[in-house]
C-alpha cells in the first residue's frame, strides 16, 4: 500500500480526511505545526509516528519529511486560509501559502500524486457561471497567493488534483470549523440568528468532500476542478441543512442584507460532475 501524507492535518479538513482515511486502512501520515500554541484537531487524539510535527516553511525539515515518509500521494491542506487576516498579515500569508508549497514540490517524487486546496476567492465577484478556464481576476491576497501556487504545480508536476473550495461544514457540532457550522450550533441552542439573504455560492459538505478525496487515490483525471454545491443563499442553505438534521428555524433565522464580498460566486461545477459522476448536496 502506497504511503499517504496529509499536511495540515491539524486543521479542520485535514484532520477529517486522516480519520477518514485511516478508518479504512490506509497508510497515512500527517504533519501538524510546530507551535505550541497551534490549533489543532487530531495531534491530541494520536499520538503515535503517524503524526509529524514539521515547519513546511523550512526546506530542510521538508526534505527531511519526504524522506522519512516517501509519501506516493499527498494532499496538501496546510494552508493559512482565512481571507481577511491574509489581507492583514500578507507575509505570513506567503510564508504559509506559495512559500510551503514551493518547498513540498521541490522534494517529492515527481511521479507522486499531489491534491491540492485552492479556493473559489480565485474568481473575483463574476457576473457569469465561472468554469475552470475562466481568465482569473482574483479576490484579494490570498487569492492571488492561491493563484501562484496553482501556476507552480501546474508548471512542475503531471498528476494533481487542483481543488478550489468554497466553505467547508459539518452539521453544526462544531460551530468553530465555519459559518454555517456556527450558524447551526446557535440555532441548536435556541438562539436567533441574523444570514446573509443576498450573498449566493457554493458550499461543501465535510462528510462528501471526504468521499470525493478517497476517489481521487484511483483516477487518473487530473487537473483543475470547482468543487461544491449548486448555488445557495445563505439563508436558504442553513433552512436545508437545519431540515436534514431537524433543526427548528422558526422565528429564528433572520435573513439580512450582506455587504461582503463575493455578492453572487457562480461556480460552475460541471466538470466534477461530468468526470466523476459526483453530486454535492
């Protein structure tokens, strides 16, 4: 069995995918941050060989970890991927975005199978349904950090999955890992909460990205992929999702007027359906 190593595994979808993956017997190695005082969901859980504490950002310690795990797929979750912090902290957006990847792909074998997150901020407030081969106008540092990332693999490797996300969520039992988990966990508490009723995109349920990510061990399509839902508000994604887990919404979601950005995200996801036979509800 080909090894497996997860970056990021100490984030939210890192995390997910190595239980994920591990529940079904892969052989998968994750990395998690150095720092102490690093967020993470799954180094306190195991604490065994397969989790490796590594700065990514230093190419020795990345050289040192390809060597050590010989990994024949990576997914490369580390990331700093919060928007508005990026527009913030831009150097440590680099550090953690095109500088990290720069030093992964420089190590690895070059006939590895690499999955990468990018991001659907990559489109920048379009007015028309975007596919992968749209002209990029980027939506702010981050994006435009994303954007470099995806010219480098694309230029050095063969066999990648380039994943643009829009959110990720579970169902609200953690209200930390997005919006709408938080959203949810507010109305499980019987709270009233005020979403966007204007602001349209995609979104992604945890539990079949994970689906979707085990499929792309056996495929060999590879390329740049939109990844996600059909098209929702706001307000009307957290009414199907409350409905699914019998959430009572009544009198309490109250649909207000949005002024982030993107306003409408037309995220055309016919590729993935078309090559993979997938749907994301």
């Amino acid at each position: 069995m080909n090894n497996i190593l997860i970056t990021g595994a100490g984030g939210f979808v890192g995390s997910n995918l190595f239980y994920f993956l591990k529940k079904k017997n892969f052989l998968v190695f994750g990395t998690v941050n150095k720092s102490k005082n690093k967020r993470s969901k799954v180094k306190k859980k195991i604490k065994n060989n397969k989790i490796i504490k590594c700065d990514l950002s230093n190419p020795i310690e990345v050289k040192r970890l390809i060597k050590k795990v010989k990994p024949k797929v990576i997914y490369h979750f580390a990331a700093l991927a919060d928007h508005n912090f990026s527009e913030k902290n831009k150097k440590l957006c680099k550090k953690n975005n095109s500088q990290i990847t720069k030093n992964i792909i420089k190590y690895i074998d070059k006939d590895a199978k690499f999955i990468f997150l990018s991001s659907d901020k990559v489109y920048s407030r379009n007015s028309k349904i975007s596919p992968e081969n749209t002209n990029l106008k980027p939506l702010g540092y981050l994006a435009r950090e994303k954007i470099k990332c995806e010219k480098m693999i694309e230029k050095k490797l063969s066999k990648y999955f380039i994943l643009r996300l829009p959110i990720v969520h579970y169902n609200g039992k953690d209200n930390k890992n997005s919006i709408i988990d938080n959203f949810l966990h507010k109305l499980k508490k019987n709270e009233k909460i005020k979403v966007f009723k204007n602001v349209k995109r995609s979104f992604l349920k945890i539990n079949e990205f994970n689906i979707f990510l085990e499929l792309l061990l056996s495929s060999d399509k590879y390329g740049i992929y939109n990844v996600g839902s059909r098209l929702f508000s706001y307000t009307n994604r957290i009414k199907k999702i409350s409905k699914i887990y019998k959430i009572n919404t009544k009198n309490k979601v109250i649909g207000v007027v949005g002024k982030i950005h993107p306003l409408i995200q037309n995220f055309n996801t016919s590729k993935i359906k078309k090559n993979f036979k997938i749907f994301f509800s």
